[in-house]
C-alpha cells in the first residue's frame, strides 16, 4: 500500500493511460479496452486498484493513439507483450481483456506465458466461428456502412446518458474509432480462441455479465479447456461489465490479483 502521504493519479504517455503512485514496486496490471473505444475506458479501475498495482491500459492497434496501426491479432498480441516486457515490475502482468481485449490478452498468453502472472477475459467467451460470426459480421457493416458521423452522436450520447461523469467523461474525451473497430471485428472472424487459452498454464479468471446473453452461454466451455479457471458473475451487468458494475468489476480483478501472489517470479 502507498504511504498516507502519497497520492494517486492517471496520465497518458504515448497511447498508454496509466495509474501513477509514487512508492514502492506493485504487481502490473495490463488492461486491454473494447472494440472502437481506448484505454480511457479503464479510468474508473485504473484509479480504484492503483493502491496495490501499477495499472496500464494501451491503445489496441487501429483506436486512440494507436488509430495509424492496422490491427490484426498477432500484431496488437506483439505490442502488448513488448509493453509488459518495457514496463511491468519483472516483465510480468496479470492481463485483463475485456471483448476485443479479451481476445488479445488470450493471444498475448498463449504466445508468451510467461509475461502472463494471470489472465483475465471479460466478454470474450465465444469463438467468431460458424453461425455466430453473423452478429461479428454484421458490426463490422455498423462499423463500416453508417456514417462516421451518425456513429460518433449515438456513442456519445448513449456513454454520457447511460454512464456517471466518473466513467463517461474519460471515454468521450478518448473518442470512439470506428474504422479501427471494424478492421478488429473483421479480423477476429474464423479465428479459434479456446486453443489459445488452453494453451496457457497460468490461473486465469472468466468473468461476464448477467445480461450479456452472447458470450456468457459459452463461458463453460471456455472454463472447461482452461488450465486453473475461476468464474465470476457481475450482477445487472451487460457486455460492459466494467463500466456497468465498476465496484463488482474491481474488486473482482482485485481479489484475483491478490491470489497471484509476488509476480517477480516464474511460477
């Protein structure tokens, strides 16, 4: 824990928002945003959890400051390895990825376990294979098809009406990308991500919302492949979980973390 004398912020260097506490070292937290927002969507746990973790959230390839990098899974699984490489205490973070995230952070797992002190996917517990690509399709014409424009006011309006400043004002004031978006969603279709999951060995955590009726049916048989799978439910949460139940969300991701124990060390 920081000193009584010390005090937390946020800032962004570099397409990176991060907590910011001065003390001694904490395990890393890397947190990977949703499809056409940024790391800004993070605001609410990053500024929660910076007590006990250094908190980062990058910008995915194709959103925020990273809008000029084409997207495709490997590529935005590579940037985020090299940032917990740079900037985590040991080159090792608990991951958390929520929706398009959630499908990096398994990628980033698979490929370099052991960066990875324990994995976290929100949202993400459905493969973009056979009948179901038809709703990943189908956002990617949204995305791709209805005026920039058009988009930009719905998203806008329905962050600041649905959501507290606390959350909103971070996330309006990121923006909303939505041709990185679509290349995201596009590039997600006909990739497996259960392989990728099973093939690492750490402890990971599933988390969903009640009301997210897509992805929360096929969580069982993400959890069934997983190596140590732990599951949580967020009551009265959508996709966003997050953002609907910061509190529940958090405190979630911090009973995780701190079960992980030091992550200096390869376990």
């Amino acid at each position: 824990m920081p000193s009584s004398g010390s005090s937390s912020r946020t800032e962004a260097i570099a397409g990176v928002v991060r907590s910011v506490v001065p003390g001694p070292g904490r395990p890393t937290i890397v947190f990977l945003h949703g499809t056409r927002l940024t790391g800004a969507a993070w605001a609410v746990q990053l500024a929660a959890l910076a007590d006990e973790f250094d908190c980062l959230a990058p910008d995915l390839p194709g959103h925020g400051e990273a809008a000029d990098v084409p997207f495709s899974v490997e590529g935005a699984a590579d940037r985020v390895a090299e940032l917990i490489e740079r900037e985590a205490r040991g080159g090792r973070a608990i991951l958390v990825g929520l929706s398009l995230g959630g499908y990096v952070a398994m990628a980033v797992a698979a490929r370099w376990p052991e960066r990875v002190v324990g994995l976290v996917i929100s949202g993400a517990t459905a493969e973009p294979v056979g009948p179901r690509t038809v709703f990943y399709r189908g956002l990617t014409a949204i995305f791709s098809l209805v005026p920039e424009r058009a988009l930009n006011a719905v998203n806008r309006w329905f962050f600041a009406w649905r959501y507290p400043p606390a959350i909103a004002d971070p996330i309006l004031a990121g923006g909303f990308f939505f041709h990185g978006g679509a290349v995201a969603v596009q590039s997600l279709i006909g990739e497996r991500f259960k392989p990728r999951l099973a093939a690492f060995p750490g402890p990971s955590l599933l988390i969903n919302g009640e009301l997210d009726l897509f992805f929360r049916p096929t969580e069982r048989s993400f959890a069934r492949v997983a190596a140590n799978p732990r599951r949580v439910l967020i009551r009265r949460a959508t996709h966003l979980a997050n953002l609907d139940q910061p509190a529940a969300f958090t405190a979630a991701i911090r009973r995780f973390g701190a079960s992980l124990g030091s992550p200096s060390q390869p376990r």
